[in-house]
C-alpha cells in the first residue's frame, strides 16, 4: 500500500541546483502526488523570503520526490 498522504519541503539551492538544502517544510498535507505538485507554484511564489539563488519544492511521501523550481534575486 502507498503513502497516505504527501508534504513538500522547500529547498534552498546555490545556482544550478548545487548544494540544496532543505529549508523549510510546508505544514499541509496533500492527499495526491498531484494536488501536492499543483500546489507548488504558490508555494514557491511564498519562498521569496530565503536568500539563495535558486528555490526548489519537492513533494515527499515515503521516499519519492517530485520537484520544481524557481530561480528567484537574492535580496541585498
């Protein structure tokens, strides 16, 4: 039986995705990997805050990831 329910994490990365690093994890529970990615382009949009160049999300239930991401400016 799979996963109940999906979270996504919210990862802060240096360009090119070099040495992402988990910065926050969204309180939500999906109950879909498909829910759980439709909800990331908000998610990223509320990740403007973190002071990295890059900004990715990835969906976890048991193991699995499925990512985007979003280059965003660093503030400063």
């Amino acid at each position: 039986m799979g996963p109940i329910f999906y979270v996504m994490a919210i990862l802060g990365c240096g360009d090119g995705q070099a040495a992402c690093q988990q910065v926050r994890l969204i309180e939500t529970h999906y109950a879909s990997a498909d829910a759980c990615t439709q909800a990331m382009p908000a998610a990223l949009m509320g990740a403007t805050d973190l002071s990295f160049p890059e900004v990715s999300a990835e969906c976890r239930p048991g193991g699995k990831t499925v990512s985007a991401s979003v280059r965003v400016q660093p503030r400063g």
